[in-house]
C-alpha cells in the first residue's frame, strides 16, 4: 500500500498553522490537562508529531518543558515561525535516537498515529518513543476512532467518502478538514481499538487507562455526533517491565553482571 503523510506539504501547513480549538478539536482537548496531571509525574516532554506545535505549545503552557517533533519540514517550519523560542526538531521516519534514553516523563502524541500506516512500523516507533521514558513515564496517545470516518462532526466530514464503510483497520480513509481554509481531502489510517491493544502489547507498553470522551450539550458548539460517538480515542501507557528492557537498561544490566562476575 502506498501511503503518503498528507501534512508534508506547505499550503495545509499554511492552513493548519492557524487552528486553535475549535468544535471537535475543542472536545480532543478538553480533557488533556487533567489525563496529563492525573497521570505524569515530572515536567519534561516529547510532543511526537507536533505538525505547526499546537500542542507543544498547549503543553508548555500546561509547564512542560517540551522538545516538539514531527517528520514534515512543512510543518516543523510553520512551528518554528508562530513560537521561535520554541524546541521545534525534523526527526526521520522511526527516528528518536537523537534523543535520550529514560530522560522523558511524558511522550504526548496528538493525531499522529492517524498519519502512520503498518503494524510493523508502528511497532517500531512505539518502541522508540518507549525508551524515551523514565521508569514511571507515560504515553499518552489520542488518535481517530474508526466513527470518525464514517461520520459527520462540528470540524470534520466524510460523507463524500462513502468507501471509508468498507476499510479494515490499517488501511486508508478519507476526510475533510472543514475547521481550516484547505478543504483537500487528508488521508489516515483507520486503526481498530483491538488493533492498538494488540500493538501496545507487541510494543511492551501496558495500557494504563483509555477516554473516549463525549461532547456535552450546553458546550458552545454546533456538535453534530459528538455527544453520542466520541470522535476520539485517548490511551493512557507506561513502560512494561520484566520483560524487553531499553537498551539503557541492558547496559546497566551488564555493568552489574561485569561487577558481580570480578567479586565472584
Ligand atoms: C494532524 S497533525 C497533528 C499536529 C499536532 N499534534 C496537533 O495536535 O495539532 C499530525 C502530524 O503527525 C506527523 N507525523 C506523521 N508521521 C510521523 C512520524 N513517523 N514521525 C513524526 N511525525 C509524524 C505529521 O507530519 C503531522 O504533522
């Protein structure tokens, strides 16, 4: 399947670098800061896929000291002109060794995962963000529900995609943007809750805890599904210990066999 990453580009970098929170952006939002304090313990963060750095700009505004990533020059570039003080970085694809191991205690991966198609890649990159954490850090991933694609929402439509029904979980829908000025269909991955269960176990993450959150009626918005399908998805994961170890791990695990090895 050939897939291209429809954020590689500069007039929707152009359109995206303008969007706030509006309609069913609003509602993937809402509930962040709180998941994030309920959950993370430390201040320090990865935005993986931050695109113009909306949401590296929404954690440091929460007090993260973030480091925002993503694999579009486009994008990257649009962040960096809205916030140049900000730690804007073009990673490659499957790429965060540039960063330390065990150093994170947060990974926040906002609609990115929607971008990224292959169980096998995805594995890999779910392993890499992994090592990023301390012991006690967390991944925390909002993406697409399979409803969105066959729905119609405050910010979003697919009725012109009726062939979206049929996809299976991994392979690509289409959807419209109607919250920003470029109304060119963007192409995602559809991913099943199944599917990502079986994911973070292969990537030897636990799920902590998982929101769909609702949109409630007395919100500013014209809210067309929203407070009876959740467009969205929220998973909350920590590193899986006992088994597959970060390669920091392994090391220090062998020092310790070395020491042991030169006493006995
Ligand atoms: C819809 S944008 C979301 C931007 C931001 N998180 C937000 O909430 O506004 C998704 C971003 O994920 C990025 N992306 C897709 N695949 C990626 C990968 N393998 N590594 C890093 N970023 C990726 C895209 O380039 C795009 O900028």
């Amino acid at each position: 399947m050939v897939f291209h990453n429809s954020w590689e580009d500069t007039k929707r970098a152009e359109a995206y670098a303008k969007l706030e929170f509006p309609g069913t952006y609003y509602l993937a939002y809402r509930d962040l800061q709180k998941i994030i304090f309920e959950h993370v313990q430390g201040r320090k963060a990865i935005d993986f896929g931050c695109g113009t750095g909306r949401s590296t700009r929404f954690l440091k505004r929460i007090g993260f000291n973030t480091t925002g990533v993503d694999i579009s020059k486009e994008m990257i570039n649009k962040a960096k002109e809205i916030d140049p003080e900000g730690d804007y970085r073009i990673i490659g694809e499957c790429d965060s060794n540039e960063f330390s191991c065990s150093a994170y205690d947060l990974v926040l991966s906002v609609f990115t995962f929607d971008n990224i198609p292959g169980v096998e890649r995805r594995i890999k990159i779910l392993k890499g963000l992994r090592d990023l954490l301390k012991r006690e850090g967390r991944l925390i991933m909002l993406d697409a529900t399979p409803e969105i694609y066959v729905n119609e929402w405050a910010s979003f439509s697919t009725k012109d995609f009726p062939e979206n029904r049929n996809a299976k979980s991994g392979e690509k829908v289409k959807i419209i943007t109607t919250a920003i000025e470029d109304a060119r269909p963007i192409e995602d991955i559809i991913w099943t809750d199944e599917d990502y269960k079986v994911t973070f176990k292969k990537s030897n993450f636990d799920q902590i805890k998982t929101y769909k959150p609702l949109a409630k009626e007395n919100e500013p918005y014209k809210w067309i599904n929203e407070t009876s399908k959740a467009p969205w998805i929220i998973y909350v994961l920590g590193k899986k210990w006992g088994q597959a170890k970060s390669q920091e791990e392994i090391k220090i695990f062998k020092i310790i066999l070395d020491i042991l090895f030169l006493f006995s």
